[in-house]
C-alpha cells in the first residue's frame, strides 16, 4: 500500500505541473496575443505630414539681398506621419501681429510646378520676401494653404515668429531643406 499512495502522490504533482504549465502558456499566448494587436498592422497608413495639425511651422530673418528683406518659413514634420509631396506657393496668405489682422495680401514669385517631398526627416521652407523701402509693418503670426501637386491640401497652416511685411509681399515657392 505505500507504493499505492506514493505513485498517486506523483501523479497527482504531475497532474497539478502540467496544468500549472498549460495555464501558463495560455497566459503568455494570450498576452502576446494582446500586444500583436495593440501595435498598428503594416497596412495601416501614418497621417499626412501635410495635414494643418501635423506639422510645425516657424518664421526666422534670412539673407537680404538688394531691394528686399527675406524671412524663412520652415515647416517640419514629427516622427510618426506619412511623407507627402508639396508644389508651388502657399495660397491664402494672411499676416497678423498679436493676433491682429494686417490686411496685406502677398503675390507669388518663382516656379509654381516643382515638387518636393515633405514628412519626418525632410523639412521643407518657403521664402517671405518683402521689399526693402522701409515701409514694413512688424508681424508675428503667418497663415497658409499648402498645395501638392495636385492642388490644394485642405485647411490653414499656421507659422510663428518675427518678421515685417508690406505692399508687395511675395511668397517662394516651396523647396527642400531647412
């Protein structure tokens, strides 16, 4: 009889093991499975850099040259978004100071059919350019549609920083690079 009870005293671990074991692994299987779907599948696309709210936009003093006064506007892109093609000018410019309107309107100057690519890792900038005659009013605040080539990319971008503006007002075209 000993022997009796000693072999079902092991089987019964064994029993209890193995079924510790399974629940176990259904557990980790489970859980894994759980991460797998919290992460997006590959066929799942990033949001447009494009997008208003998915970019940066900053206004800082370039390179004069003769006759006119420069401000860059760089737009960039954080980690996480879609890279997106950019052409041409922006359009629906609107310059304010402290949130002010200035009612100056801004034309366009240089080749409206290049393309660029926009998104984390490739910043883009446009030109300000705004003539030299002393006449500047301050401004802080820029307002903007982009377009791809396509055409427009809806809604307002907006860029902040100081810089002047004033009758004759033109915006570049959009390029490659900070």
């Amino acid at each position: 009889m000993p022997t009796s009870r000693n072999t079902a005293t092991v089987i019964t671990a064994t029993a209890i093991t193995a079924t510790a074991t399974v629940i176990a692994l259904t557990g980790a299987a489970l859980a894994g499975a759980g991460t797998a779907q919290a992460v997006p599948s590959g066929d799942v696309t990033a949001p447009s850099a494009c997008r208003p709210a998915n970019h940066l936009a900053k206004i800082t003093r370039d390179r004069p040259d003769s006759g006119h006064v420069h401000f860059r506007v760089t737009l960039t892109a954080p980690k996480g978004y879609a890279t997106c093609r950019l052409a041409g000018s922006p359009t629906d410019m609107a310059f304010a100071q402290h949130g002010t309107p200035l009612g100056i309107t801004a034309g366009r100057y240089g080749d409206q059919s290049t393309s660029v690519t926009f998104g984390p890792g490739h910043p883009v900038h446009f030109d300000i350019r705004v003539p030299a005659d002393g006449l500047g009013t301050p401004a802080d605040e820029a307002s903007f549609t982009l377009r791809a080539p396509g055409g427009e990319i809806p809604g307002t971008s907006v860029a902040e920083g100081p810089f002047e503006v004033t009758a004759g007002t033109a915006v570049g075209p959009i390029r490659p690079g900070a």
